[in-house]
C-alpha cells in the first residue's frame, strides 16, 4: 500500500470577523474624503466641546476650594476657621459661575459656527 499526498487541493478558510478587523484596520491607514454630513456632525459637536471643557474645569477648581475650607473650618480650626470660610465662599461662586459660563461659551461658539453650518445645511438640503 502506497500512501500518496495530494498536494493540489485548495483550502480556503473565512471568517466574517477576520475581514471585519481588517477593514477597520486598513480604515485607519487611508485618507478618506469627508462628505458633507460627517463635515456638519463634526462641526456640530464641536461648538459644545470647548464650553464642556471650560465648565468641568471651573466646577472642579470649585469644588476643591469649597473642600479645601471646609477642611480650614472643620478640621484645623482655630486660626484656620475665617480663612476656611472665605476660601469655601469663593469656591462656591466659582461652582455657581460654571454654568452661566457654559451657556454664554456655547452662545458666542455658535455665532462663530454658525455660518459655516448654515452653509453646509444649505447645501445638503438642495
């Protein structure tokens, strides 16, 4: 008996989650032109990124000096409890001025975009 190996067959083996990781990956790595839509969803989301930013930063620098003096009037006392409650004071006017601040950032960043947006809007509806 003779055992023979056949070399000529062909093997061919897919996989939908293969192909699937490779688009995205090649995805990555070529330059596509950026329609309309995705030029106006990009423009859109970015008015309420800069008045995101500027809010979380003043809410947090607030609510660290609202800590910090309740911090001076609780536990140090003392000489610390005036300074403590000044400096908890001022944090909660920076905590309160976060919002009025989101909404005016927003405003002026949508008069800035506006145009561009208008154009776009314009264009997509003809």
């Amino acid at each position: 008996m003779e055992n023979k190996v056949n070399n000529d067959s062909f093997k061919y083996t897919y996989s939908a989650k293969e192909q699937e990781e490779i688009k995205k990956i090649r995805k990555k790595y070529v330059e596509t032109e950026e329609n309309k839509m995705e030029q106006l969803r990009r423009l859109d989301e970015s008015v309420t990124n800069k008045p995101t930013v500027i809010s979380l930063v003043l809410g947090i620098i607030g609510t660290l000096l609202l800590g910090v003096g309740m911090c001076c009037c609780m536990v140090w006392q003392g000489i610390w409890f005036i300074p403590g409650i000044i400096v908890g004071l001022i944090g909660i006017g920076i905590i309160a001025i976060a919002y009025p601040m989101y909404s005016y950032v927003l405003k002026r960043e949508r008069e800035k975009i506006a145009p561009e947006i208008i154009r776009l809007t314009d264009e997509l509806l003809k």
